[in-house]
C-alpha cells in the first residue's frame, strides 16, 4: 500500500467552489480499482492550500489505472477552475517503513 499525496493552491475567495467541486469529483476516484481510501484537508494557515491523501494499492493503481483514465478528466473538471497558477506538488509516499 502506497500513499499519495497531492498540494492543491487555489485562487484567494474560491474555497467553497473548491469543496463543492471536490464532493462532485470524489465520485469519479473512489470508483477507481486500487484505491483504498481518500480525503482532502484545508491548510489551516493557508486556506487557499488543500492537501489530498488517497491510499492506492499500489503506484501502477494511481499512474498507470486512474490517471489514464477517462475518469481522471471528470476528476478534475469541477475542480480545475479554483486551481491557482501555481503547480500542483503531488508524490507517493510508502505507508510504513
């Protein structure tokens, strides 16, 4: 089991479309193969900063499953919108070592 985590940086003011967006994008993640868990937390000193977990199986689950998919597009439609110019700064993790 592997752990992704994913930095989200939104545009100032656009918090709550960031969370509606998200309930209507979960949808299309949680469905995928391999995923085992997810949830998305708001930076406490940064509101316009969101962190993503999701609990994959396996790398290949995220990459090579979810990311090729055509649900990978519906994921981040509603979301895309509140994204800042900023990059999103996504990385897997090993759960326990």
């Amino acid at each position: 089991m592997i752990l992704e985590r994913a930095i989200y940086y939104i545009k100032p003011g656009t918090a709550k479309e960031f969370e509606k967006g998200f309930a209507e994008a979960r949808q299309y993640i949680e469905r995928q193969p391999g995923l085992i868990k997810i949830e998305m937390r708001q930076g406490i000193e940064s509101p316009d900063c969101f962190m993503l977990l999701a609990w994959w199986d396996s790398v290949e689950s995220h990459m090579e499953g979810f990311r090729k998919s055509a649900d990978f597009a519906k994921w981040r439609a509603p979301l895309s919108s509140c994204f800042s110019d900023k990059p999103v700064w996504m990385e897997h993790f090993a759960v326990e070592i």
